[in-house]
C-alpha cells in the first residue's frame, strides 16, 4: 500500500507575495511533479534596465522562491 500526502499550498489567489527580482500577485496555482507552481503577475514599476515584455508580466515560480 503506498499513502501519498499532499500539503495544502502556502499561498492563495490574491496574496501579495516577493520574490528574488520584484513583487507580485498570485493569479492561480497547481500541484505539479510533487510541488505547488504559482502564476505570479508582477507588479508595475519603472522599466527596468533590461526592458519589459508587453505591459504586463506573468510569471511561474515553485512555492520555494516566494515569500507573503
């Protein structure tokens, strides 16, 4: 017999979070090869050296790069 558990995702749509390179806000979130993925839209600030993709920016990061 083999139990499998699960722990619930430490983050929730809406939640303002950090990570390394800016701040966001969690759109939606998945369990996904054993860890909980969020969609993260970033927050609008000035352009940055490197330049911005379309107005906005909506990034993927693990559970283990953000921050409440």
């Amino acid at each position: 017999m083999y139990l499998s558990v699960i722990h619930l995702p430490r983050f929730h749509k809406g939640q303002n979070v950090c990570f390394i390179g800016g701040e966001g806000t969690v759109q939606g979130y998945e369990f996904k090869e054993g860890a909980w993925l969020y969609q993260v839209k970033m927050e609008m600030g000035p352009e940055p050296v490197f330049g911005r993709v379309g107005y906005e920016t909506t990034i993927v990061l693990a559970e283990a790069e953000l921050k409440a």
